[in-house]
C-alpha cells in the first residue's frame, strides 16, 4: 500500500511537471495565455493535493492552518492589487517563494540533525547551503525592490562604503560559512549565519538599483526564486521542484537579458549601481537657456490631432503614475471615430518591470493587436503624422542615436522624432532617470504639452469630442 | 527518493532550464508581465517541500518553519495564479 501511494504521488508529480511545461507554452499568445494559466495552476493543485499523501506527514493541523492563512493572503492580494502596482506585487510574491525555500532548506537541515546525519550526507549539506543563500537572498531583494517600487524605500541609487568591497567580501564569508558547515554539520551556528549574512546580502544587492532599473532587477529576482525552489528540490531529493524551478529560472534569466538589451548595458553595470555611476560627458552642450522649446495648449493641440490620419501613441511610466491609461484609452476611441489611425508603440523598459504598458492598455480595454514592440514598429515613425508621448523620456531621447558622448549612446531608442510632429505630455522640464536632458524636447517637430498625464489628455478628449460636436 | 544520484539530478535541471529557454523566448513582449508572475507561481511549487516540514507531527523548530513556508509559498501560488489571471483576462484582441 505505502509502495503504491509512492507511485501514484511520482506519476502525478511527473503529470504535474508536463502541465507546468504545456501551461507556459501556452502562454506564447495571449489567445491562448488564460487557458495556459489555468492548466499550471491545475498542476499545481494536483501537486499540493497528492503530496498530502507522502508518508512522511503525520499532523494536518500546522499544514490545514497554513493553507487557509497563506490562499486567504494571496486572494486578497491578487484582487486588491493595482494593475498600475504590478511591478511591486510581483516583487512581493517573489520574496514569499524565496523565503519559503529558505525556510523549507532550514527546516530539512533541523529535522535531519535530529535524526543524525548520514555519512554521505554532503550532497544534502551542499543542497541546504544553497537553498538558504538563494532563497534568503531571494527574500530581503524582494522586500527591498517591493519597497522601492511602493515608495517606501527611496528609488534612489543607494550604496554604502566600499561597497562592492563588502558584497565581495560578503559572499567570500557565506561560501566559507557554507563550507564549514558542511564539514561539520552538527554545529548549526554555520548555517544560521549563512542566513543571516544572505538576508544582508540581499538587501546590499538591490539597494544600489535605481527606479527605472527596477524592471532588471525584478527578472532577475523572479529568477532567484526559480533557483531557491530548484536548491530546495535538490534537498528533498524531489524532481518535480527542480523542474519547476529551472523553468522559472530560465523565465527570469531571458527577461532580465531583453531588459539590459533595451538599455545597452551590461547586467553587471545595471546591478552595480545604474547610470549614477558612469562618468557623464554628455552634457557638455545642455546649457538650456539657449535652446527653445514649444509648447503648445489644449485647444491648439485638438487643432493638431483632429488634421492627423496616423497617429501614435508611445506610453512610458509617467502614463502609470498618473493613472492615465483609460484617459488614453478615450483619446483612441475619439481619434478612431475622427478616421484616425491610432496605434502604441512600447519600448521594453517603459514602465517598471516587463510588459507593464501592456496590461495597463490591456486594462483599459486597448485592443492588445494595436501595441506594438519596438523592433516591429520602429521603422514606421517616418510615415506617422503625430506621435503622442507620455510620460516617456529616456526611452525616446535621440541622444541614443546621435551622442557617442552622451550616457545612453547605444541604448535603442524608439524613433518619435522621424515623425512630422511629436507632442510631448510632461509635467515639466526635468530630466528623466539617466539625469539628462532630451534633445527631443527642443527640435522644431516638438511641441510640449505641459500637465499631468491624466489631467491633459482628459482635457484634450473633452476639447476633441467639443470640436466633433 | 532516497539515494537518488546526485548526478542524475543535474541532469533534470539541466534539460528543464533547456526547456524553459525554448519556451520562454516565444512569449511575445505583451504577455512578459503575465508571464513573470505566472512563472512566479510556479515558483511557489517550493509548496511541496513546506508541506512535508509542517507534517512531521511534532512541535519544533522544523514544523514551526515548515508551518511559515506553508504560508509563504501558499501567498505566492494562489496570489501568483489569481492575480495572472485577472490580467489575462484583459488581454482582448480587437
């Protein structure tokens, strides 16, 4: 009976590891994402449900108490939510499957010493290590990044003394740790330190992460927690985990490579503290007061958009923190009502974390075949009447293209300024995250349309719909 | 699955990162955030794991963790699928 039990719990974690693998390729169109949701979430149940089963579980009380608390949690949240918070959701959801990881390589590492190692104990030790390091890691950069991201922490770039001196050192003494432990695995105080400077650790490698870089950081810690759960499934000798979190691992490695790629920069360069710390040359000719901008008001605007046939739309995270996107939503419909074309173009960095735009547009009923990507669309800009940005900056600074001196040369830009007018939604001259100015801001095809995002566009829709009237 | 090689448990990482590699570089820039906390919920499969630590039938340290693991991972899985499928549920083709 217990031999038949173990087959069943194998085959269905082997069913459970084929319905994750199917379930994310599902996910490669958004047809048929919802349903490859689903089925890896059905896995998943079926996981949860058969490991009830293994032997080695002997009271229901902490695991039923468990379960209850930790769904009624995660239900509120998802409900709850923001779209435009996101980013800090994901953050925070990473952070609990890398504590968990942690915690679950803790706890095996305490039941297994009471029942005494076994003499071929290493693999299990070096497995622990690496779980804890991980998953402890996992946790406090999520925290962190969480807290940026809700404005809790500053989003400021911020670093201590020396250090890369002190993270290098840092990880030096948790390997050591690691290894000590392993070579004398009755003395806990090893691997409880192993926690405790992998929690610092955490906190060390995310603080120096800028606002704009947070979409890197969040790949890669979305790919942490792949790993932690890998480490713990080395642990528990269990392959269904290990799979699980290569995939995840592998999710979040691919996606923070697409981010650094959108930003022409290495991820060490992203991690070692952003932009703040590349020697700024370009700024060499930014003295404003020479330059003039344009701007234009509401009523002269409408005059604009109601004489364009091709219009595009290019959203950055100004549109998120201003909550815009129903009012751009509007601004389509009334557009499209006019004959005009209207359609998005989204950098890959736009926003705080991968795809941020998109289910922002996607919730305010934008149909998801008018976004386009950057590399799809960018070659159009010189056929569109009027390009729309907002809250964008960086991510459509010329400076990219024609400055070997400026700080974001290289970096790809969207190519709004091949267009015969480019109104620019901002609320004021600042620079954007890079610190620098926007040639764009200056050039004769641009006009400035000055006002929160949501604020101005609303305006706009209403003077648009007046003139239709 | 005691006694399982250490090797052959490489070997299982190793061909599933393949894999996610493949599918992962087919998903379209639209689906990235979907996709990250949808992968973020599989992550949570670490469920596995704190189940079994939480069920070992005593009161100590071990159980006391299991019992917290349980928790988290549980607010990563439930939180992780809901919240990809309220936004999923967005995405409209026009």
């Amino acid at each position: 009976m217990e031999n038949f039990k173990e087959i069943l719990i194998n085959i269905t974690y082997l069913v459970a590891s084929f319905l994750f693998i199917f379930g994310i390729k599902r996910m490669s169109s958004p047809a048929t994402a919802k349903n490859g949701n689903l089925i890896s979430g059905i896995g998943m149940l079926l996981a949860i449900v058969v490991t009830l089963m293994d032997r080695h579980i002997i009271s229901y009380e902490l695991i039923i108490a468990g379960l209850v608390i930790g769904s009624a949690i995660g239900a509120v949240l998802a409900y709850k939510v923001q779209m435009t918070a996101m980013p800090q959701m994901v953050g925070l959801l990473n952070g609990f499957g890398g504590g968990a990881s942690a915690l679950v390589g803790m706890a095996e590492y305490y039941h297994v010493s009471l029942l005494g190692f076994p003499d071929d104990g290493g693999k299990f030790l070096v497995s622990v290590g690496l779980s804890l390091l991980i998953g402890a890691v996992t946790f406090t950069g999520s925290l962190i990044a969480f807290g940026k991201l809700q404005g809790i922490v500053t989003g400021k770039v911020v670093k201590i003394p020396g250090q890369n001196v002190v993270v290098i050192l840092l990880i030096l003494a948790i390997f050591t740790l690691i290894g000590l432990g392993i070579s004398q695995p009755d003395n806990m105080l090893f691997f409880e330190l192993v926690v405790g400077l992998s929690l610092l650790l955490g906190v060390l490698l995310v603080m120096p992460i800028g606002g704009a870089d947070m979409p890197v950081a969040i790949s890669l810690l979305n790919s942490y927690s792949g790993i932690a759960g890998s480490a713990t499934g080395f642990v528990i000798d269990n392959n269904m985990l290990i799979i699980a979190g290569a995939l995840v691992g592998a999710s979040g490695i691919i996606l923070t490579n697409i981010m650094c790629k959108a930003m022409n920069r290495s991820i060490m360069n992203v991690l070692l503290g952003g932009w703040a710390n590349v020697a700024d040359t370009g700024a060499g000719d930014s003295s404003a007061a020479d330059k003039v901008v344009k701007s234009v008001d509401t009523e002269e605007a409408a005059m604009l958009f109601s004489g364009a046939s091709k219009v595009m739309i290019v959203p950055g995270y100004g549109m998120a923190v201003s909550q815009a996107q129903h009012a751009v939503k509007e601004l389509m419909n009334v557009l499209e009502k006019n004959g005009t074309d209207v359609r998005f173009a989204i950098h890959p960095v736009a926003g705080r974390m991968p795809g941020h735009m998109n289910i922002l547009l996607a919730e305010s009923n934008v149909p998801y075949d008018k976004l386009f990507p950057l590399d799809e669309i960018n070659d159009d800009f010189k056929n569109v009447d009027i390009s729309l940005v907002i809250g964008a900056n960086d991510v459509v600074n010329p400076a990219a293209r024609n400055n070997p001196q400026s700080t974001i040369y290289g970096m790809p830009i969207l190519n709004v300024d091949y267009s015969k007018t480019v109104i620019v939604v901002k609320r004021s001259m600042n620079a954007g995250y890079a610190g620098i100015e926007n040639d764009l801001f200056y050039m004769d095809n641009t006009l400035m349309y000055f006002g929160d995002a949501k604020d101005a566009i609303s305006k706009l829709v209403n003077e648009l719909k007046a003139m239709n009237s | 699955m005691e006694g399982t090689s250490l090797l052959m448990l490489i070997y299982v990482f190793v061909l599933a990162a393949f894999v996610g590699v493949e599918l992962i570089n087919k998903v379209p820039p639209t689906l990235h955030t979907p996709l990250m906390s949808g992968s973020n919920a599989i992550s949570g499969i670490t469920i596995i794991g704190s189940l079994i630590a939480a069920g070992i039938g005593e009161t100590n340290a071990s159980s006391i963790m299991g019992f917290v693991a349980v928790v988290f991972a549980m607010i990563n899985v439930v939180g992780g699928y809901l919240v990809t499928d309220r936004m999923l549920r967005m995405f409209k083709k026009k």
